[in-house]
C-alpha cells in the first residue's frame, strides 16, 4: 500500500501518516540497516520528516526561553508582511540547526544525541551535515527553467549546481540570493532563498566587513562561519535594511549624491557694478544675462580627460542686493565661501533659506490618463519605437557618456581601465537584470557587451 504524507495513518490514530508512523519508519533494526518501509522515502522526505520532532523539541520547557528571546532578536518591530514572509524563511533553519542553546549545542544536535540509536544512517548524515552548512550570499551565474541553477558564493567564490524547479520561475541570472544548501548524496537543493536587492550589493558587503572585524581576531573563513551561523539574526538586520533602501522611492539628488534642496542666500551689495565685475573675471563664473551661472571644473581636468561643467549654481543681482541660489545645502556652503574670500569687503550676508524639493516634487499634479499623441498608435508600432530607442541609446549613446557611478568615465572608457572594469561589469549585470525582468523589443544585453568588449561572470 502507497500512503502519501498528507493521507491518515494507516495505524487508525487519526492523525496524518507524517506526523505519526512515518517517523517510525526512519528508523533501525540494528546498526546500518533500515527497516522496511511502506513506501521508499526519499532522502528529501527522510530530511522533512525531521522538522516536526525537531520543532517541537525546541517548545520544550528547558528550551522555550531560548526559543522566544531568539524569536524576539530575529523578528524586531516594524517588519512588514513581505519582511516578515522572509524573515520566517531565514529563522527556522537558523534557530533549529545553527543558534547554539545554552550549553553549547544547537536543537537540531541535541535532538539527534538523544534519538541517534532510532535514526536512519541517511537521517543521522544529514543532521550532522545541516548543522555545518552556513547562510551564504549568492549570486545566480545561470538559470535553467524548471531544471536548476549555477550559484556563486560572494564570499568564498566557490560555485554550486543545485536542482531546482519552483525558484528559476522567478529568479533571473545575476540576481542575488541568501541561501542555505541542503547537501543530498547525489545533489544539492536549496533550503530557502530569500532575495537582496543588486543595487545595494555594496552597502551589504561592506557591513559584513564591519561585522567580521568585530567578531575579533582568528581566521576569516572562521569568523565568516560565526557570523553566517550563530550571529546571523545581525546580518538578517543588515538585509533587511538593504531591501528597505532598494525600495524606497526615489531620492532627488545632485550629481553628487546630495539632497536636493533650493537653497538661497540673501546679502547686501555696496556697489553692485563693482561685485559683478570681480565675480565675471573668476574662473568659476560664466556671465549670462542679468546672472552670473556657478561652474564646476573651469581648469580642473579628471584623469579621464572628461571636461564637462557642471552647474553648482548662479548668482542673481538687484538694487543694492545679491542672491546666491544653489540646490544643495553642502553647495551653498561652498558659494558662501567663494563669495566671501572673493568680494567680501562688499558684501554682507543677511540670511538663508532652504526648501525641500522633494516635497516640491510630491506636491505638483502629476499627469493622469494617456497622453494624447499616442492614442491612435498601435500598441506593436509603440513597441517598435521603443525597441528602436532602446538600441538607439545603449548602443550608441550611452557607450560614449560620462556615467557619475563611473566617476564621470564613459562606459567605453572604463572597458579600457582595469581599477575601473569591476564598477562597469557591475553596473552591467544591474542593465542585464532590469531587461531579463522588462524586456525591451529584440534588444539583447549581449549586443552591448560586445561592443565594449566586456564579459561577465
């Protein structure tokens, strides 16, 4: 007779046949041996019929305590319901098989001490292999649908081909993965995976930096394994705030990275004529009408040989007055500076104003509806237009621009430039992500790769 996990147990107690006789069937008549079973468990099955005495073990009462105070470490206030979906992923394999009790030993360990002599030799290998595989991050070199995927650590650099079938329906090449293994004699699966956002690739791993300093002194494969295992539920904190940053909405900023703020500085001018004659022959102001426009990088040259200005901000004159309007708070420091050192003695500051843009932004009217012009254009001819766009711009504009990531390099520059190629494989995969999830037309991420003669692995 074939009895399915879920069905009753043939023994009459009414309970379901896995939470009654299928762990029975795991076990032994002697050493080495297993019993006969009504069906052939799979190792997979074997594993999973391990979970429910495991967990409740963990709810008994000389282990509740530690139980809730890791409960309250893992799961801290404000997560939200998708945080919270992830958090329970990462949690259980975490508390049942890595986070020590006191004494020294994890649930899962104290489980197996205690039933050893009724445990299949798989079941035993399998306790004793879980408990030594940590969390890792990791990033998906490969995906095959419905059939696995090629994983690497970030960390060790080792790679993985683990079977898979649910997750490659999701999960695209170069997306990155928290992951724990579950090591089988023929393959390996995943326990869980729980996403982190591309974008924020860097603000995780140099947290980890951080975490591994203060772990203290010792090997770092070591200190690695402390903290993807008996410290995780700091690094769960540090993902989470990741993936928060990842979706936050869009941040106005300059080009660099500041927030954007109208700012205003108000003065007294004694001889207006006099200030704007000084201020038109510095090297920083470029004369335009009735304002002087605030200019960066007049004699400066980068090392790239990119020449381009940016504008910082612009001075405007009336009757005896003079008003430096900057869009950063850092930027209008730096102009007060610059007009103080340059026409000070003729000058005198009155005060400051400064109004978030954000706020500006969020408060205008946004357009709703379908814009007119492209009512009567066929949904395939928009397509073609945007496909036409798309290779129009990563293919010919975007290759020769400065990039600010770049630090100002184009693209085709930084291909040439070996301290700066990680920075563009990176942004690279990022553009190869965004099209694996938004297709654009027959453009290919490939084409551009090509072109810069760039590959990414």
């Amino acid at each position: 007779m074939n009895v399915g996990r879920n069905d009753p147990c043939p023994c009459g107690s009414g309970k379901k046949y896995k939470k009654c006789c299928l762990n029975k069937e795991l076990s032994v008549a002697d050493a080495g041996t297993e019993r006969e079973s009504p069906q052939k468990l799979t190792e997979s099955e074997q594993f999973e019929a391990l979970l429910t005495p495991i967990l409740e073990l963990s709810q008994s009462h000389n282990m509740v305590d530690a139980f809730g105070e890791a409960y309250e470490r893992f799961f801290f206030e404000d997560l939200d319901d998708v945080e919270t979906q992830y958090a329970r992923m990462l949690f259980f394999p975490w508390v049942l098989f890595l986070k020590k009790l006191p004494g020294g030993s994890t649930v899962a360990r104290r489980y197996l001490n205690r039933h050893r002599p009724e445990l299949s030799p798989v079941a035993i290998r399998m306790l004793e292999q879980t408990g030594s595989e940590r969390f890792r991050l990791v990033e998906i070199q490969e995906v095959r649908f419905h059939q696995g995927m090629r994983l690497k650590d970030l960390h060790s650099g080792e790679v993985f081909e683990v079977q898979e079938r649910a997750a490659t329906e999701s999960l695209h090449q170069w997306d990155l993965i928290v992951v724990r293994l579950r090591r089988y004699s023929s393959h390996i699966q995943l326990d869980m995976a729980v996403p982190l956002a591309r974008r924020y690739l860097d603000f995780v791993m140099d947290g980890l930096e951080v975490l591994l300093e203060e772990i203290g002194t010792g090997r770092r494969d070591e200190r690695l394994f402390e903290l993807m295992t008996e410290q995780f539920d700091v690094v769960h904190r540090l993902i989470v705030e990741a993936n928060r940053l990842a979706n936050r909405p869009p941040q106005l900023q300059t080009t660099d990275g500041e927030p954007m703020e109208f700012c205003e500085a108000y003065y007294e001018v004694d001889d207006v004529d006099k200030v704007r004659d000084v201020l038109s022959r510095h090297r920083s102001f470029d004369p335009s009408g009735q304002e002087l426009v605030w200019l960066s990088g007049h004699r400066k040259k980068r090392a790239h040989q990119n020449l381009e200005q940016i504008v910082l901000g612009r001075v405007h004159f009336g009757d005896n007055k003079l008003t430096l309007v900057t869009n950063s708070r850092p930027r209008l420091k730096k102009g007060k500076a610059l007009l103080e050192k340059n026409v000070g003695t003729h000058i005198r500051h009155k005060l400051d104003s400064f109004e978030d843009a954000q706020k500006i932004f969020d408060s205008v009217e946004q357009p709703t509806g379908t814009p007119p012009q492209e009512e009567d254009i066929p949904k395939d001819v928009m397509e073609e237009l945007v496909s036409q766009h798309t290779r129009r711009y990563y293919l010919e504009q975007w290759p020769n621009a400065p990039v600010p990531a770049l630090d100002g390099m184009t693209p085709r520059e930084a291909a040439q430039d070996p301290s700066m190629l990680p920075r563009l494989v990176e942004q690279l995969k990022q553009f190869s992500l965004l099209m694996s999830r938004n297709p654009v037309g027959d453009f290919k991420v490939e084409e551009l790769l090509s072109l810069l003669g760039v590959e990414l692995d």
